[in-house]
C-alpha cells in the first residue's frame, strides 16, 4: 500500500504532457425477482473505486498502473485490508494492484512487462484465441477481465505484427462461488449434500503465446499459437464421507494447447469477422475441439450492429465436469445491437441463442450522460431455459441492475 | 465554325478544370507541413440546444495523402484514452483504426462504416481523414464573397478509388490567402454537412483556421473546434503512429 502510495505521489508531481490519469466511482445494485437454490438474496450492492495512472519517463520509457478499491453486500469480495497484486483469489480482492507495468519502445519494437492486459483476436462475443484475457466470472454474464502477469514482446512495421507473450505465473478466470446464486448444482443430486470448497490447484508451469497480424489493404488477418493452460477450470469432486453425505470440489486447469486465427474483412455492406481455436491438451479427461465464430457487422447512421453464429466440433477425449463459459456460448446464435438516441444517450441490446432452443440471454440497455462526469445505466438480463444447458441452467438469475457512475 | 466555337468551348472548359486543380493544390502547398500538433476544444449544440464539451488532442506526422495521424481524447473522464489512428493513403481511402481503453482493444473502422458519426460530434470518421488533391476531380464554378473575403467556388467530386458518403463537395478558397474557407457535402444534391473555417491567423507561417464549425444538417446540430495549442513541424517520430503506439496511451 506504500509503495502504492509513493508511485501516486511521485506520479501527480510529474503532472505533464507525459503523465495522464483517468478514474471512476461505480455504484452498481443487482435486484433478482426470484431467490435461487442456496441463495436467497434478491438484492446485491457494489462499489467500485478505479484508478489509473500512465507516466512518460523519457521518449522510450513509459509505466501504466491501475488501482481497484471494491466493497460489496453478497461477500463477492474479501473483507480483507492488503492490497492484492494477483488475481488469484476465489473472492474478489477488496484492494487490488489491477495493472502495473513498464513499456519500452524503440523504433518498431515494443516491450510491456508487468501486469499487464493483453486481448487477442476479433470478434465481438466470443474470442477463441484470447488466451491471456482470464476473467472475473463470479456474476457469470456480467464480467470483466483481469490483466495478467507477463512479459510482451511486439515487433511490427505498419503492415505486419509480431506478437510473443511469456507469463510465468498462472492468472485464472474468477469463477461462481459456492452457496451463491451464480453456482448452479446439477439436478437431481440427493437431500442434504454437503459441499465444501477445497479450493483451486494451479499448475506451476509457463504459458507461451504467438501471434502474427497482417493489416492488408482493406483487410486484417492473423494467426497464434498458444501453449499454456485453459483459464477456464475443470473441476474434481471427492467423496468426504457417506453420512452424512460430504463431497469436496476442487479446480484444476488443465493444459491447453491452440492454434488459432482471425480475420475481418469489410464488404460493401458489411464486414465480416472469424475467428476460430483449436485446442488440444496432454490433460487426461481433456477434450480436443474446435471453437468457431462468425459474424456479420454493420454501422450504419446511429446503429451498430452485430451477428452471428458460435459454434463447436469435439474432436477428442471425454467430457468432464467444469466452468467452461467459453464453449457454453457455443452452438449459439449471437447478436448485438445499439443505437445512440444522441451525445448522451444510447441504447443496447445483447442476446445469445442456443440453437437447440435450450437457452437464451437477453440484455437490454439503457444509458444516459449526465454531464461532464455522470453517467447512469439501466439494464434487464433476461436468461431463459432449460437446467441441463450452460445458458438455461441460469434461468432464476433474470435480473434488472442500476449502475451510476462518476467519471473524473 | 461551329466547330471552332465547340473546340474553344472544350478547351476553355480543361482550362477552368485545370484552374480548380491548380487552386487546390496551391492550397494544399501552403498548408504543408512535415508535421501538426493541436489540443481540439469541441462544443457539440445538439438539435435541442443542449451543448456537450469534448477535448481531443491531435498529431499528424507527413504531408498530405502520406500522413499519419493520432487522435486522443482527453475529456470527457468518460471517453479519456479512446484514440484514432488515422493512416492517410495518396490514392484511396484512409485506413482507421479505434483503440477503446475499456475494452483493451482495437477495432479497424470499416470503409462503409466511415459515414457514422465520431464519438457523439458531428465529424464522421471520414471526415477526420485528409482530402488530399488527388484523390477527387475538381470543377471551378465561380467566384463568390464568403464573410467579407472573396473565395474561388470549387466543385470537388470523389475518383472511383475514393470511396466516400459524400457524392460531392463545394469548396470555397479565400482568394487573399488561399485557404479553404467552407465546405459543403452532398450526398445525391442534398447538403449533409457543412464545415466553415474562422478566425484566420499565421502560424508558423501557415495561414490557419483557428476554429472549425461542422453543421450536421440532418440532425440540426453543430460541433464547434477551435485550435489550441496549435503547433507545426515539430518532431515526431513514425513508431508514434502505429497499432502499438496507439494502445501505449501517451
């Protein structure tokens, strides 16, 4: 916290054309009109402080670090005063380094080291190949990313980009919690069960990545190679004991090995993007697939919109237990639609389909400036389905949300 | 005769395109520059009066149809460190791409998405990128008294390797200083949009407009930009102007 403090300090004595902060203060509340096996909340309130900061130190010496405060009323995050610099925790940190890391850059080369956000791929949803874009899934369909630790190196001239990314320390997604509505139990399981969290087993290895993007006339194509672990965990359970009825669970990320690419091409009336993975792993109960993604996008006038398909091919290997949001948004129809009313106002509206039918979600948005620095949202998430699919399973989480968010 | 009067028609007409082409060239050859600085001030007054304050800071490195281009704001909070890189090609259409902070992503701005507004101004995307001489056929329709100055009425229609929203443009040149003084957009006749340059001053020996006013027809709003700041020829380095330099922030 210190340290934190002192680079805040050194930071704002330097205030010039090569220092620049930007922040915000977001008051979100959550009401569920049903209550949820395990959960019978119906309301939850959270506030998030952000702060980030990019200091200039000579022409090519540059450091960017960002700060999370967070409070919350459903224990989403820790009751806890140290300042977190991973995100490792089942729980969100309630202080928390979100980024902070050095950049150099000399001629076409570029190096970030730190933590660091890094976003791969195209598409709008669904991005196969963004390996290194771990998220913070404890509200499943509304998340956001966590950076991760990792050394980044860019070479590229105007037309080509190389891209090589080494992490050394394993970054996971933050998945549903236990006895939260956001954790759904399968069907059918016996009176009385008994689930105890044994927490996440992470691998102690290296993840490596590779990415070359060609920007052509009127084009833009890439391909990656990534050789690491899925973010996204299996999950173990083990038997405690019979009476009563006890069972463990406990994560574990299996290995993952990809080899992907994108492209979006504009046409005359639309551009269309693909994106596309596929995944291999030396994991036992891992399987081999293909993940795919298509879509169709147009702006035209105050609209933006967006279509397209999701799709899945299983290759190889069993099915395991796990939290694999990624291939839950597959074999589905995806959309996105918004429109700007005016400067201040715009509406938006996301939806994914399964295409058998099994589940859906729907969200629709209304957003309003007010002023320099205020800005409130409203949003309904309507989630409908049945419990064996990943979409349907969330069928008692239709939710309205108010966000309100001071800007500086 | 008849023909002779056809001949001297024809031939007075080249010379009257040719004229309008000479014009804007030597337009664009006073603006030139090897590079420019500014930090924009824009008041958007939408249809309904309301007014909406954005700040944007702006560096061109190159001269026209070989620029490079980098757009950041700086105000409102909300949309500090949205970027454009604006990649300006002599013979077609510019290549742009949007960085948004939030998302930690860019995202290429397609050509026949280029007619949309930018970020709730009345500028379009296109209408950041350079018009640079080559790239349209120019007609001189006459001259005309624009506030007090006396200016050149240029009609400037897009080749076929541009690609644009507009189908034609009236560009009015300051006579004294060889400015552009206004330009009106068409699309199939009808105005669209409007953009009128104000309060001329030498900068570095560059007559420049030191503020711009785009009127939107359609929506009844305008954007007004003045120039603060306002630097040429300052050095600039070409790493400054990529997809990598563009997600760096500074």
């Amino acid at each position: 916290m210190r340290v934190w403090a002192a680079w805040l300090a050194a930071a704002a004595c330097c205030w010039s054309q090569g220092f620049s902060h930007r922040g915000l203060l977001d008051t979100r509340l959550v009401a569920y009109p049903q209550t949820a096996p395990g959960d019978s909340g119906r309301a939850v309130a959270e506030s998030l402080l952000r702060y980030e900061a990019f200091y200039r130190i000579s022409p090519r010496w540059q450091v960017a670090g960002a700060f999370d405060a967070r409070a919350d009323t459903h224990h989403y995050t820790q009751r806890s005063w140290g300042l977190a610099w991973q995100d490792r925790t089942r729980r969100r940190p309630a202080f928390a380094a979100r980024r902070m890391s050095a950049i150099y850059q000399r001629g076409r080369l570029t190096a970030e080291v730190g933590k660091q956000f890094i976003r791969w791929g195209k598409a709008d949803v669904l991005n196969p190949t963004d390996r290194f874009a771990p998220r913070d899934f404890l509200a499943v369909v509304d998340n956001e990313f966590l950076a991760v630790n990792a050394a980044r190196l860019t070479y590229g001239s105007a037309a080509d980009t190389l891209d090589l990314v080494w992490s050394p320390r394993f970054t996971p997604s933050r998945i549903p919690l236990l006895n939260q509505r956001w954790l759904v139990l399968p069907e059918g399981l016996p009176e009385g069960l008994r689930l105890r969290d044994a927490g996440s087993r992470f691998p102690g290895g290296s993840q490596f990545g590779v990415r070359w993007n060609h920007v052509g006339s009127g084009f833009d194509s890439s391909v990656c190679y990534y050789e690491g672990f899925n973010h996204l965990p299996q999950i173990d359970a083990r038997l405690l004991g019979l009476f009563p009825l006890r069972v463990e669970l406990e994560s574990y990320y299996p290995r993952l090995r990809m080899y992907g690419g994108d492209a979006a091409l504009p046409l005359p009336w639309f551009t269309v993007k693909a994106e596309a993975g596929y995944f291999t792993s030396r994991t036992r109960r891992s399987q081999q697939y293909l993940l795919y993604v298509v879509q169709l996008e147009r702006q035209a006038g105050e609209w933006f919109l967006v279509g397209g398909y999701a799709g899945e091919a299983v290759t190889a290997g069993p099915s395991s237990p796990g939290f694999d949001v990624e291939r839950g948004l597959t074999r589905a129809f995806l959309a996105r639609a918004g429109y700007t009313i005016d400067a201040n106002r715009s509406l938006a509206l996301e939806a994914a389909v399964r295409q058998n039918g099994k589940g859906a979600w729907t969200r629709l948005e209304y957003s309003q400036a007010w002023g320099q620095h205020w800005r409130s949202t409203a949003a309904l998430t309507w989630i409908r389905g049945q419990p064996d699919d990943f979409l349907g399973q969330y069928h008692r989480n239709s939710h309205v949300s108010v966000v309100v968010r001071y800007s500086f | 005769m008849s023909r002779t009067v056809l001949a001297f028609l024809l031939a007075a007409l080249a010379a009257w395109g040719q004229d309008a082409r000479a014009i804007v060239e030597e337009t664009q050859r006073r603006a030139r520059s090897t590079s420019q600085r500014y930090e924009g001030s824009l008041r958007v007054i939408d249809g309904r009066g309301k007014i909406t304050e954005k700040r944007w800071r702006y560096d061109r490195l190159g001269t026209a149809g070989h620029s490079k281009a980098i757009l950041r704001f700086t105000a409102p909070a909300e949309v500090k460190g949205v970027a454009l890189l604006v990649v300006n090609h002599p013979d077609r259409s510019s290549d742009q791409w949007m960085w948004t902070p939030a998302l930690a992503r860019d995202r290429r701005i397609a050509l026949q998405d280029r007619a949309t507004r930018f970020f709730g101004t009345d500028f379009t995307f296109e209408d950041l990128e350079e018009r640079d001489v080559d790239q349209f056929d120019f007609r001189l329709l006459g001259q005309e008294t624009l506030e007090g100055a006396l200016c050149w009425r240029i009609e400037a229609r897009p080749k076929q390797k541009k690609i644009s929203q507009y189908t034609s443009s009236l560009v009015w040149v300051r006579q004294d200083q060889h400015v552009v003084a206004q330009i009106e957009n068409y699309s199939k006749d009808q105005l669209v949009r409007r953009l009128r340059y104000a309060e001329f001053e030498k900068v570095e020996g560059i007559w420049t407009a030191r503020i711009l006013e785009m009127f939107d027809r359609r929506r009844n709003s305008r954007t007004i930009m003045r120039l603060e700041r306002l630097q040429y020829n300052a050095p600039m380095k070409e790493e400054d102007f990529t997809l990598q330099a563009l997600r760096r922030e500074l």
